[in-house]
C-alpha cells in the first residue's frame, strides 16, 4: 500500500470540475484508482536509494557535435531589396498565400 495519502473520490472530482471536464461515476472511479496507482508507483520509487547516484543533466548524456555559433554581418537592407521580385519601400512584397474570407 502507499505510504502516502490516497486520493479520493472527492478531490478527483474537484480536480475534474477545476479542469471543466464531466466524468461520470465510472470514470471517477477509474481515475481515482489511477491516481493512487500513481502515488504508489512514485513510493516505490522514493524508495531507491541514489545517494550514491551521480546527477544527470542530459538524458543522452553526449557532448553537442555542434558548432558554435558565430556572429556574421548581414546583407545591407537595400541589396535585399534591390534582389526581391517586388517591393513596395522598405518591404519586400510577396503574393498573397491566405486568403481572408471577406475576400
């Protein structure tokens, strides 16, 4: 049995009504029951002891073959749109991809 509280009826029906879902009584049942198979399963973990465990920060625990990242300049705004199809001042046009429903 869990060493912590169980939950109950009540509070999983709390909990539903704060998450604006309607359970019926078969699903309050299942749920309620769920919930504590949980609480159970986390006892039996805190059980373990890790004391001698060495903390993992990253699942896979690999170094990053990536590369660092490295700041450039950009392209100057006015070659980028000198470059563009069609431009409309400081802004590159493009066609029309959505189409609003009043159109």
């Amino acid at each position: 049995m869990s060493k912590s509280k169980k939950v109950t009826k009540e509070e999983v029906k709390k909990i539903a009504t704060l998450s604006k879902l309607s359970l019926s009584e078969s699903e309050l049942k299942n749920h309620t029951k769920d919930m504590n198979n949980i609480l159970e399963y986390m006892d039996l973990l805190n059980e373990i002891d890790t004391s001698n465990t060495e903390e993992l920060v990253n699942v896979h625990d690999a170094k990053s073959d990536l590369r660092e990242d490295q700041s450039e300049d950009s392209i100057p705004k006015d070659k980028v749109i000198d470059n563009s199809p069609q431009s409309k001042e400081d802004y590159i046009e493009i066609p029309l991809v959505v189409k609003k429903d009043s159109q």
